[in-house]
C-alpha cells in the first residue's frame, strides 16, 4: 500500500466489489462446467457498487435481495465457498442445498433471504422495520431489488406503510436497465424513480452506478434518517454487463449498447479515482486482484468438491423440528397396502 | 367455565395472549379503532396501544408480506385478513413467503405469525365476500390451518396456534361469531393437531368442521329421532391433521360422509374423502360420500345462498340416504 493512504474505506470498498466480480466469473464458470443446481444463475457483474451502500450499514442491520442479490450478499460478509456450495445445492452451503442461488439466506449476516418473486421481499423489511421500531433497537432493513420490481405494486404498498409508520427502512433500487429482456424505457412509463418514493415522503436519493464513492455517500445519508425514522430510497444507475440469466445471450440489445454500458465499469472507475487520489497505486490494486481471485478459486474448487445432501433431508425444515412432519409417500402407501385385509 | 360467543372467545384469546407475550402485535385493516370488521379486536388498541394493534392501509399484500418479516425477526405477528376471499391478494406472499421461508433457508429463518381471517356464507354477501377456501391453504406444505367450529376451540386453537413455530392460517366462520357455548379457559377440547369425536355413533361417520359441524351435530340429533346414530368427528385443524381417530371410527362405522361448506371440487372434504378411501378400503360398505358447496360462485340472494351450500336437513337427508338408501325428495 502507498504511504499517501490516509483512508483505507475506499480502498476496501474497491476489493469488496473486486470479490464480487471474481466470485461471479466462477459461478459462470460454474455453470459451464455443469457443476450448478440448475440454470438460475443471475449475475450481479456491472453492479458491484452496491457495495456503497452495504458498507453504509451496520453489523446487525438486516436486509432482503432479489434473484441477482450474490452481490449484496457477499459484501454483507458471506463465506464465498458456502455461497458456492449452496448455488450449486450443497449440504454445505448456506441452507443446506435447499435455496441455491435465489433463496440464499443467513440469520447470523442479517440477510434475511434472497427472492426469486419480483418484489417479494420487499415487504419483508417493513416487518423487520416493525420490530426494530416497536424495540427501539436501532437497527435498520434494507430491501435490495432491480428496476424490475419498480412496476410491482407491493412495493408502493410497502413505501406507503414505511413512511406511514416511521420505519428504519430502506428501499436499494439497482437499476440495471433490464427486467430480463425489457430495457426500463419498455417498462416504465416515466424514468427517474426517486420521485416515485418521494411522492410516498421517502428521502429518495440517486448514485450513478459506475461510482462506488458516490453510492456511499448517497447511501451513508439514507442510513442515518432511516435510523431516525425517516425511511429512503436509493437508486443505483448501473447496467447490466451479460444475459438475464446465463442462457440468455442478449439478442434484444445492440452490441454498441452492451459496449457503452460495460465502459461504465464500477471498478475501472474506482482504479482510476483511486490512484488518481493517492489512495493505492496500480500495483496495490492488482494485488488485491490477485487475492480476489485466489480466494474465489479455492470456494469453487471446495465447492466442486462438497457432497450433495441425503435424500431424507427433503423432509426436514418443511416445519420447525419437534412438530409434525411431512409424511414421505412410501409411508402412506405402504400403510395402506400393508393393513387391507387380503 | 363460563358462556360466552365464538367472538368473544376469539377476542379473549388474543387479550390473554397479548398479556403473556409482549412480541404478538396486531396488525390489519380496521383492527384498532374500528375494532374489527366483526368487532373481534374491539377495545384492544385502547389495551395495547398503536405500537401493538396497528391499523393498516388496505394493502393486503403488504400485510401479509410485513407480517413475514416482523415474524422473522423476532415479534409475532397476527396478520389480519378481513374476508378470506381476499386471499388471492395474499397468496404470494402466503404461499411462496411464509410457507417456504424455512425450508429455502435450509431451516434458518421461521415465520411464526398467525393470519386470522374468516370466510363462509350466511350474509348474503355474494361471491367475493362468502367463500370457503381452506383447499388453496391446505394445498401449501408449510402452512399450518385452522378452522375452529366451537366456543372453546375457537379461544384455545388460536392460543396453540400463538405459540406455534410456523405460519397458521386460523380461518374464523362469520356464521359462527354470534355462536353461544362454554369458554374453559384452562382446559382445550383436545389437543392441537388431533381431530375430536363431538358425537358417538355407530352407524356413520361425519366428517366436517367449522360451521359445518353445528349442522353436522344438528344433523345427527334429527337421524338419531330416525333411528340412525351418526358418530360426528370434529377435525379441527387441517394442518397438522392427526387421521388416527378418523381411521378407527370409519373402520368401525363402515360409512363416511364428509360435510364441508367449501364448493366440492378439489375441496378439503375432496382430500379427506380420499385419506379416508385409502385406508378405509376394505372396511367400507359404502363408497365414500362427499357433501359440499355447488360448485357455482356464492349467490347474493338468500334463496339461492342456503340452496347451495349444505344444511342440518340436507345432512341428515344425504345420511339417510347412504345409509338406508332412503332416497330424498330431491334425488
């Protein structure tokens, strides 16, 4: 690291989203190697500085995603190798292989679970709101979701009970352009969607995407009116570098449209303000590079290498343990054939 | 023991509850000042404040929704639904939030909230306010579902369902609010979970609940002045549904007809029915009847109304008729 350091955050925010794209090459590669659960597999690649506004929240802050949430997740501090292990349906992974990539979850990182609903989760940190209000904990949600869930109306529902109640909550737009295959210029009859959550009274704020700084200054703001009961609403202007999902190849966007949204590199734009403030060198970087890269290697091949649950445990966590249980059909059927008189 | 209605059971229930566990909060459309669309939560705001009985904006969806996530984090929330026909409203984040939040998270996170709501005919209040839609939540693993037929059951079934570690969809009868009977508030009928032989009887089986089993049990007393002893099995809750007592007493009785007031097809009495063929086979005399709704929307004019769903009349005349292959007027 350079002597001219005098703030190391910006500096740890660069690696966190350096993970991040590391972590999502290889669960592409992943994918290709046939080694995921299944082909939904949304990558987050094009909008790591989120990362400014994870790293405005507070340990014991709580939060929800959406089916494109590793991202968040990882920032939020998840061991990549358990992320792996439970995208690709491991016992090992976060829920035991049940969730995979889109209900990905962990109690003790406050991530209170990834959707695959449009919006689903989103009324799920008014509830959280509820209880950290109703305890005076001091604690905060956030809902992390896409410009997709913009049109869905449990989010209005959910904006209105926030302000309505004075809730520490905040609404992360990352708008990456596209709801599958439908730019937001298809989708919303009106850009701009700050003034949606200020219609609501929400403190709305906007960062463009490619400026992690920006993002977490935007976010830091947010942060402390939703910890005063003064919730908000962010929205990340980012773009999303591949498909919709690993299969989709992105045929309903031009080549000249894909090129111009992947120069707005969050992390191209953090090397250079970074060096250009003294902050790290080039060097510093590409040995934070180097790290990412290695530590992501390791949770792939850890994961390649991590067994499948037992067929059993289809059964379990259906209910809490201790009460009734889902009755294998086996069961049924054997009791039915086995106690008819012949 | 004292007398009091199937509201005021409900509504003690909630009071005793709240007293005990400071977590439960209320949260609904109409449930603090209003006091309830059919004053099940009256006075209950001026008791525990806004913080714990919060009305909400008629947002059903974000209720529900809210309700998950303050269940996730540590209160216990009762989710309001002012008429069970609203459930299509709900059903995301019913079915897909808090019936499978557990089992994505590999066991983690547990939804422990209650969703009261209520539904069925009775006042005439046509198609989008009278119906019975159990099945849409029996259907889902990971919802518990409730649906209380008598005084007691009403008060302890929503106290058990306040201490259950998931979802319970506990589905009040708005027939059943005015219904009179003993309230022990230290003894249950029966245990959560296990079905209840209100009546003995040798020579059927009824199966039902909710305000079926009122017509049920009046139903039986008419077939008894015939000379027919119907035994009549309370199932109250269908989720967990313990299917021992049911077994033995169709095993005994050879005959099972199963009374709901839901519109038949693909009805929880259609799933009982088909338990009890299963394991019943061989014991049966008689097929396996069903009696339910008419599978048409609910009818705002009363005629029309009672004409399609069952009654203790009807009951007792479908009983008859499987029994003693009395063919009533209608057949």
């Amino acid at each position: 690291m350079t002597e001219a350091r005098s703030n190391i955050a910006p500096v740890l925010r660069y690696a966190a989203m350096r993970r991040i794209r590391s972590f999502e090459e290889r669960v592409g590669e992943l994918f290709l190697r046939g080694q995921s659960a299944g082909s939904m597999l949304h990558l987050s690649i094009g909008e790591e500085a989120v990362v400014g506004m994870t790293d405005a929240m507070a340990p014991g802050d709580t939060f929800t995603t959406h089916h494109r949430g590793h991202g968040v997740f990882l920032a939020r501090g998840a061991d990549p190798a358990r992320m792996m292990a439970e995208i690709a349906g491991k016992e090992s992974g976060y829920c035991r292989g049940k969730g995979g990539s889109m209900h990905i979850a962990d109690r003790a990182l406050g991530h209170l679970g990834a959707n695959a609903i449009v919006g689903g989760g989103i009324p799920h940190v008014v509830g959280a709101g509820l209880t950290y209000r109703n305890r005076r904990s001091g604690q905060i949600s956030v809902a992390f979701f896409g410009d997709g869930a913009m049109s869905q109306g449990i989010l209005y529902e959910s904006m209105n009970m926030a302000a309505l109640w004075h809730l520490p909550v905040i609404f992360c737009c990352i708008n990456n352009q596209y709801g599958m295959g439908t730019r937001v210029d298809r989708s919303a009859g009106k850009l701009g969607f700050g003034g949606r959550a200020e219609a609501f009274g929400l403190i709305a704020a906007h960062a463009e995407g490619q400026e992690v700084e920006a993002v977490h200054h935007a976010a830091r703001d947010l942060v402390a009116a939703a910890r005063d009961g003064r919730p908000g609403f962010l929205e990340i202007d980012a773009y999303r570098f591949y498909g919709h999902a690993r299969m989709d190849k992105s045929p309903y966007r031009s080549p000249e449209e894909e090129a111009e949204g992947r120069a707005r590199d969050p992390l191209t734009t953090a090397r250079a303000r970074l060096a250009a403030e003294g902050l790290a060198d080039a060097a510093d970087l590409d040995r934070i590079d180097a790290a990412a890269a290695v530590e992501m290697d390791a949770a792939l091949e850890a994961d390649v290498a991590a067994a499948p649950p037992g067929l059993p445990t289809m059964f379990q966590d259906v209910y809490a343990p201790g009460t009734p249980a889902p009755r294998p059909q086996a069961d049924r059927l054997r009791a039915v054939l086995s106690e008819a008189p012949r | 023991m004292t007398e009091t209605t199937y509201r005021e059971a409900i509504r003690q229930a909630l009071i005793d509850a709240m007293q005990t566990d400071p977590d439960i909060i209320l949260l609904g459309e109409e449930v603090g000042l209003y006091g309830g669309a059919y004053g099940v939560t009256k006075g209950l705001i001026d008791m525990f404040g806004a913080e714990r009985v919060i009305d909400a904006p008629i947002s059903e969806p974000a209720i529900v929704g809210a309700a998950v996530g303050a269940a996730m984090t540590g209160l216990r929330p009762v989710a309001e639904l002012m008429y069970v026909d609203f459930a299509g409203l709900v059903m995301d984040q019913l079915a897909n939030q808090a019936a499978k939040s557990r089992y994505m998270f590999g066991g983690q996170i547990g939804v422990p909230m209650v969703l009261r709501t209520q539904g069925g005919t009775g006042r005439s209040a046509a198609a989008q306010h009278s119906q019975s839609l159990e099945a849409w939540v029996m259907h889902v693993p990971g919802l518990r579902l409730v649906m209380p037929g008598t005084v007691n059951d009403a008060y302890h079934l929503l106290r058990a369902a306040l201490t259950q570690p998931d979802p319970v969809v506990f589905i009040e009868h708005k027939g059943l609010y005015t219904l009179k009977g003993d309230l022990d508030p230290a003894v249950p009928d029966a245990p959560w979970g296990v079905p209840l032989v209100r009546r003995e009887g040798a020579d059927l089986t009824i199966l039902t609940y909710s305000r079926m089993l009122q017509e049920s049990l009046a139903a039986a007393e008419a077939l008894a002045a015939r000379g027919v002893e119907a035994e009549v099995i309370d199932l109250r809750c269908l989720n967990p549904l313990d299917e021992t007592a049911i077994f033995a007493s169709v095993r005994r009785t050879g005959r099972a007809l199963v009374v709901t007031e839901a519109a038949v097809t693909g009805s929880v009495a259609s799933e009982i029915a088909a338990r009890v063929g299963e394991a019943c086979f061989d014991w049966l005399e008689e097929p396996v009847l069903r009696l339910g709704g008419e599978d048409i929307p609910i009818p705002v004019a009363p005629a029309l109304e009672r004409g399609s769903i069952p009654d203790a009349a009807l009951i007792a005349e479908t009983a008859l008729w499987l029994v003693r292959r009395e063919a009533p007027a209608w057949a």
